[in-house]
RNA sequence: GUGGAUGUAGCUCAGCUUGGCAGAGCACCAGGUUGUGGCCCUGGUCGUCGCGGGUUCAAAUCCCGUCAUCCACCCCA
C-alpha cells in the first residue's frame, strides 16, 4: 500500500475526486468575490531566479534561510521554487509599463517551503493572494481588508477575526528595535532561550513569543508605536477608524509580528481557533519591494487555502462539498439494448444532461445499486424488452414510481428535470 | 533543524505487553428477489502487517536501520 515508490514526496499530497470538489468551489467562489472588487488575475511560473526572494524577502527571514527549495540548473544559475506568491508578482510588474504601478491582481497556486511538515504545515501548500498596487493610503489598506473579509464570508467561514498592527515606515525600523532592545535589556535575565537570542537577532519575535514569562515582559513595554514616527502612528489610527465605518470586526494587537521584511505599516493576520498550532490562514500587509530599479507600493494579503479547508472542516462545509450528481443512470439488460444505450447517453450529454451507465453487462441488480450510489435523480431502464416494444421505462429513483416513455417523451423530461436541477443551484 | 507518538484490508482500528494459523466494523461483490436501488438476512473477495536487515525452530509482535504520517517547538499561510 505505501511502497515508497506509489508515496508523494514528503510533505506533498495527492488531491483526488473526493477533495477536489471543495476546492473547485472555494476557487470559484474566491474569484467571483474578486472580480466584484476588479481585480484580474496573474499567473507567475512556480520557478524563479533565487534573487527574487532573497532581496524582496530579506536576506535574514527564516524563509530565505532555510525554508526554500533552492537548486541549480543545468546552465548552473541558482534556481527556488517560490516559497510565497508577492516577489513573483511584483516581478512581473516590474517588468511592465509604468501604468502597472496601480495595477489590482490576484494569484492562485502552489508554494514550496522544506519545513518539517504537520498539520497545516505542507511543503507544497496553496495560497490564494491579492495585491493591489499604488501609493499608501489606509483606505487602500482597508479596502483589500474588506475584499478578504468578504471572500471568507462567500466560502462560509466563521470564527475568526482579523488581527492588525503596524510596521511603521522603513524609517521607523531602526528606532523601533533599538527602542525595543533598550526596553528588553534590563530584563533580559526574565526573557527565555530564544528571545535573549533574539534580542541580538530579530527583536520584533520577543512580541510575539508564546512563552507566558516573556509576555509578562512584554505587556511592561511602552506601546511598540511610541517608538514610531507621528506619521505611523496617524497612519494607524486612520486604518482602525475606517475598519470600524466599515463595520470589520478588527483588532488591534500590537504585539502581532509578521515576519518578512518588505512590510510597512498596516500588517494583520486572521486565525482560526481549533486548527491547532498552525492556525494563520491568512496574513498580509502593506509592502514597500525594490526590484527593477523600481521601488514598488502595494497592500495585499496570502491565504493558506489547505488551512482554509481545514477551517471549514472545523465550522460546517455547509454547500461546499455537494459534487455534482448525474440527473439519470441508465440500465441496459442485454447486448443489443447496451449499444443503444451507449447512443442514448451521448443524445442526452448532446443536450446538456449529466449521465451515466454500466457498460460492463453487470446485472440488473448490480446496475440499480450503481445508479443509486450515483445519486442520479431518474432510472432508465432499456433492455431487450422495451427495445422491442420500442419505448423505455424512467424510474424516479426518488419516489420509486416508473412509467413507459416514447424516446422523444423521455428526453423532454429530463432536459425539463435537468434544468429544475440547475435552477435550484 | 529539535523533541515525542504512530504506521496491520479501500476506510476506521483491534492484535504487539508475555513471539505460535492475519482479525472486527464499515465499504465492496454475490445470493435471498429469473429484470428493479436504498432497509434486513446469509455468504464471499480483498493484506508484500510501511520498507530493509537482524535475533529465533518460529516475528505483525523483540532489536537495528530507513521511509512516511501525526503532535509540539522554531517559523509561517
């Protein structure tokens, strides 16, 4: 059964019939709710130059460092599976004409990252994101917040909440880790392992350390915003305020830490309580990337759609997982009557009618219990008999009732029931 | 990268402590019902016991290695 042979690779999965209805409709649903906000899709390759990530990520992320699948090619240039969607995406735009700049886009596919794998954590995972492009503003920012928001209210999801903080402006950094460091160093002796490493490393993760002691530390600290400028903290408080008109239940959480470098200003991340340790199925914020010559502004967000799923597993997937269902099984009892059959469902799929048949001459039995299994909404059933009394019997598999049609007769029918079957959708 | 748990039929799992014929439920197939599904009854099929090696007269069971999955850390979507 799992011969290494017929197995993945590690932390990749298989998404087969069963899985991939829920996902069709997530997409389907996603993309409608986007293309109410205009925005138009991209799709950037899967592989890029490792120069992409490495300067729009930051040279220090843990992503860069150790998470991304990077090799070299036959020509030897060193090569990365994408390990998130932006630096593709501000790629591309890069290379377009000026009136990219304010372009609204969105993309949908996999990303790579070689991380020990767990629940929610894959190493081919897929990531549904947005960026919309164009000079800060809050209401910029709060708008793409809303497009989010509305996305995961057309798939169903409840239970969760946005969480925003600030990044302030690229200014803002120096004077906010030297703040931090300044306000962590005499208590340095109170903070775990990791966070007095990360006091050297990257002081921003003390904020957000689960250990209850270093929150303890933490929650002492002056805001993280007082070692910001005026500016960022007005900028702030505009995104709150316009949340709040919008009605988006937001929180403000300043010790939320997002961990790649090209952010500035509004960052937030949603969670899903009840998807265990890994339970970000979103996260986003404004970004600043210099690619190109060109420094690029925009606000955009990520979502984890296998945690998404997840989500839904957890709340109630409600609509999302009803595939299909045939409107007619049809039944054959004899050779002749199968040939006949096999034109009958191409007549019905001509006209638009979702069928199905057995054509492995199984028994009568055997055929009906297929049918039921189907789902399908109507029986037919064609054998020898009805060939020559030139008619065929359409069960209800509903009811149970059956009745004798002419062919002409039967297609009226089920094109009739076949709509009935659309329009309820 | 660190620490822990698990891997037996298509699925969910028992059996492992103390080595001795490979099991249950669900699903699937057939019959009960000569051409009528679902419910019920009866019967049946399906296994390299994750993979490789070792110990032993004998290994699903004990030992070593390996691969994979899960949980937590780290980090992230």
């Amino acid at each position: 059964m799992t011969s290494p042979a017929s197995q993945p690779v590690q932390g990749m999965s298989d998404l087969g019939p069963p899985e991939i209805a829920a996902w069709q409709k997530i997409e389907e649903k996603a993309r409608q709710v986007l293309s109410l906000y205009h925005f138009s899709e991209v799709r950037t390759p899967v592989l890029e130059h490792t120069s992409v990530f490495t300067r729009s990520l930051g040279d220090t992320t843990d992503v860069v460092q150790k998470e991304m699948y990077t090799f070299e090619d036959r020509g030897r240039r060193s090569l990365t599976l994408r390990p998130e969607g932006t630096a593709g995406v501000m790629r591309y735009v890069a290379g377009q004409g000026a009136e990219a700049l304010d372009a609204r886009l969105y993309y949908l596919g996999p990303m790579f990252r070689c991380e020990r794998p767990q629940a929610g954590r894959k190493r081919q995972f897929h990531q549904l994101g947005v960026e919309a492009l164009g000079a800060p503003s809050a209401a910029a920012d709060v708008e793409v917040i809303a497009l989010q928001q509305h996305i995961f209210s057309s798939w169903g999801l409840r239970n969760c909440r946005v969480e925003v903080n600030t990044r302030g402006t690229p200014e803002d950094r120096k004077t906010v880790s030297e703040g931090l460091v300044n306000a962590l160093r005499p208590h340095a002796d109170k903070l775990c392992e990791d966070c007095r490493r990360r006091l050297e490393t990257n002081v921003l993760r003390v904020l957000d350390c689960k250990n209850p002691d270093c929150g303890k530390v933490v929650d002492q600290l002056p805001p993280v915003t007082s070692f910001m400028s005026e500016v960022s903290r007005k900028y702030l408080d505009e995104v709150m305020r316009l949340l709040a008109m919008l009605n988006i239940p937001a929180k403000l959480n300043p010790r939320l830490v997002r961990g790649l470098d090209y952010y500035v200003h509004t960052v937030w991340e949603v969670r899903h309580p009840g998807l265990g340790a890994q339970d970000a199925i979103s996260g986003g914020g404004r970004y600043r990337i210099d690619i190109g010559g060109k420094a690029i502004d925009g606000v955009g967000f990520a979502v984890g759609l296998e945690r998404v799923l997840a989500a839904l597993e957890h709340d109630k997937p409600e609509g999302l997982r009803a595939a299909s269902n045939p409107v007619a099984w049809i039944i054959s009892m004899g050779e002749k009557a199968m040939e006949e059959n096999l034109v009958l469902a191409q007549t019905l799929r001509l006209r638009g009618i979702q069928c199905g048949l057995d054509l492995a001459g199984r028994s009568m039995k055997a055929q009906m219990r297929e049918a039921n299994r189907s789902q399908a909404a109507y029986a037919i059933i064609r054998g020898d008999r009805e060939m020559e009394a030139g008619v065929l019997v359409l069960k209800n598999m509903v009811d149970g009732g059956q009745e004798e049609l002419e062919l002409p007769a039967l297609i009226e029918k089920l094109v009739g029931a076949s709509r009935g079957e659309v329009a309820k959708t």
